[in-house]
C-alpha cells in the first residue's frame, strides 16, 4: 500500500491524502496555486471544492496559517477557478 502524506485543508479542516489537495504557497504577499508542487515559502492545502475556497478566503481574506491576506481580486479568481462543490 503505498504511502501518502496527509495534509489538512485550510477550509473545512479535515485530514486527506495530499494528492486530493491543491497546494497553495503565500508568494509577495498574495496566494497562489503551488501548480508544479515546487515553489517554495509558507504553503497550504485545501479542496478543490467552492465550499472549502470560500472558507479560507473569507473574513477578509486573511488566511492564519499563512500569516496572508488573499486580496479580493485572487479570492475572485480562486472562486472561478474551483467552482464546483463536491456531493
Ligand atoms: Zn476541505
């Protein structure tokens, strides 16, 4: 069985194989998606899934673990991005 790291999703704070995350990684002060799994910095995880985006990107953005703010304009884009919500 082969071994999977576990991450934690910054949005409904469940535990889940790194491979069913999106890895994002605070870059010069904003939050982007971590696509190649290689940029460096103060990175998180969190679902695909509209319900976890839009519980890490509210209350102004401000994601703790990260110690960043996720301006309107990104939260926007992460929302297009990650539309749909998991049944
Ligand atoms: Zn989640």
């Amino acid at each position: 069985m082969k071994h999977e790291p576990i991450r934690t999703c910054l949005g409904c704070r469940a535990r889940d194989a790194r491979s069913n995350l999106v890895r994002v990684v605070a870059h010069a002060g904003s939050l982007v998606v971590d696509e190649t799994g290689r940029l460096g910095g103060r990175g998180g995880y969190f679902h695909a899934d509209r319900a976890c985006v839009d519980t890490f990107t509210r209350r102004g953005g401000f994601v703790r673990s990260l110690g960043c703010v996720v301006p309107k304009p990104e939260r926007e884009t992460f929302r297009a991005r990650f539309p749909e919500v998991h049944a």
